[in-house]
C-alpha cells in the first residue's frame, strides 16, 4: 500500500501526517445524477458539463466550489505537469490526501451528521509553476446531486488540449516501440559483433611476456593487441620489435590499465618491448 503526504493548517501551524492513499471512485449516489452550476457569491461559475467531472480553466485568484459527501472520496485533478507543494485546510472537518509528485488530490469530508452544511477552504500552492488554487468545500447531505471529480485547466495550453493529449499518447507509444525495436537492433549488433571478435580472438595463452613489471594479459583481435599491466602509466614508450631486431615506436592508447596498441599485431619472431621509466617488460607470441 503506497502512503499519502497531508498536509494541514490549523490555528497557524502546519501539520504534517501520513495516511493510506484513496482509491479514485466516483462519488454519484445516482448514475443519472448531473453536477449543477456551483457559480455562486465570490465563487467563479462556469457552464455545467453533462459528465460527472467538471474542467474548468485556471485563473488566478479564482476559488472553485465543491460539495462533498460526508466520508466519500472527491478528486481534483490539478493543471498537467503540475503537483502538490503545499496543502492548508481545517483537518478538523476536511482531509486532503496526495502523493509525492501526483497531480490528484483527494478531498473528502470527515464526519456524518455532524459536518453536513459546513463549510472551509482547501488551499494548494502547485510545482514547479507556483499556481495558487484555492477550493470552497461544503458537506451536504448523503444522496445529495454531486460532481466525482473537479479538473483544473490552463486556458489555451496545448497540455491540456483532449486531441493533443491523445496525439501525446500515440507518440509515446509509438517512440515507445521506436526505442524498444533499436534497443533489440542494437543488442543483436552487439552479439553479432562479440561472436565475430571471439571467433577472430587470439587468446592470452598464446603469448609470452617477461622482464621488470607484471604483464598481466595480452590478447589480439587481428587488428589491435590490448596489453594489460597493474601499474600502466600514459607516459610509457612501447616500441615494436621485428624479426631482426629493429624497434619503431608504436601508438597506444591507455584505457582502465589497458594499453590499445592501434593496428599492430605480432606474427611469430616479433615482439613488443614496454618501457616504464628504468623497467622494462616484453611481449611475444609463444
């Protein structure tokens, strides 16, 4: 069971508990039962839709009417990309339940004969837009018409568009399938690749080393050699050693103690001569 943040205000001071997240449901006593127009004194109205959620847009300073049964579970749905910073409320009468980083808050009434007609505020400061929502709650009395939910809009914003959402939906799933048929493109890639160089892979026993230093591992692709030794240092000169004994200068490079001798592998009668400093250490195949 995943816990819940509440947060409350009472007589000045912030409360902070944890309680069991609730389950979203739809609060209608009566399916046919349809949301009135809640625009009424200070509070902002808006045309009633024919469902049991109401949207209506955001706009600063505006307070939202609901009306609650007592007990009964009531979600607002905040702005997209939005969630809960703060939540203040009278936790004598109301509950104001989220999770960290949710959009949903739950509201519900607490209480039954008692807290019917009564009525508070719900405040909520939102991340990372800082919007301030402000929430008249009323319990009224069970069997009484009311909405399942309240969602809160931004005016215009492509976010909360229907048809841009479903298109984001389709996008995803689709960028979903896009990354997972790469992903298995590029594991099959690398197996073929892994199955090439083991096959083309000139194993460690097949060489011999000596001299001032451990040389822990030599291995070869047929076209790189990696020379593994425990005190590798980027200052070290390796020279290549042909069958009559002249050396030239080859290039490496140093990777987690690992020197990448670049486009040089050694044919019986070579070898490699390593020199770190006053050591010296050397390489050749057995």
């Amino acid at each position: 069971m995943r816990t819940a943040i509440l947060l409350a205000r009472s007589n000045g001071a912030i409360l902070v508990g944890v309680g069991a997240v609730l389950t979203f449901v739809s609060v209608g006593r009566d399916a046919a039962a349809r949301v009135r127009d809640h625009g009424k004194g200070d509070v902002a109205g808006a045309a009633v839709p024919s469902t049991d959620t109401v949207r209506l847009p955001y706009s600063r300073g505006k307070v939202y009417q609901v009306r609650l049964l007592p007990g009964a579970p009531f979600a607002l749905e905040l702005p997209a990309g939005e969630s809960v910073k703060n939540l203040w409320f009278d936790n004598r009468w109301w509950a104001a339940e989220t999770t960290p980083g949710a959009s949903r808050v739950f509201l519900r009434a607490i209480g039954a004969s008692d807290v019917v007609g009564r009525t508070g505020f719900v405040h909520i400061e939102t991340d990372p837009s800082d919007l301030r929502l402000s929430v008249r709650v009323e319990a009224v009395q069970d069997g009484a018409e009311v909405s399942a939910a309240l969602e809160i809009y931004v005016e215009g914003s492509a976010l909360n568009d229907p048809a841009q959402r479903q298109m984001r939906k389709t996008m995803d799933r689709e960028m979903v399938y896009v990354q997972k048929h790469a992903e298995e493109a590029a594991r099959a890639e690398f197996e073929a690749w892994r199955k090439s160089a083991m096959v083309n892979l000139r194993g460690d026993e097949a060489y011999d080393r000596g001299g001032d230093f451990r040389i822990n591992r030599v291995v070869d692709d047929h076209v790189q050699t990696f020379i593994t030794t425990s005190n590798a240092s980027d200052t070290a000169v390796i020279q290549f050693v042909d069958k009559s004994g002249h050396a030239e200068l080859v290039n490496y490079e140093l990777e987690n103690g690992t020197y990448v001798v670049q486009n040089k592998v050694l044919r019986p009668g070579e070898k490699f001569r390593l020199v770190l400093g006053k050591e010296q250490g050397w390489v050749a195949l057995k």
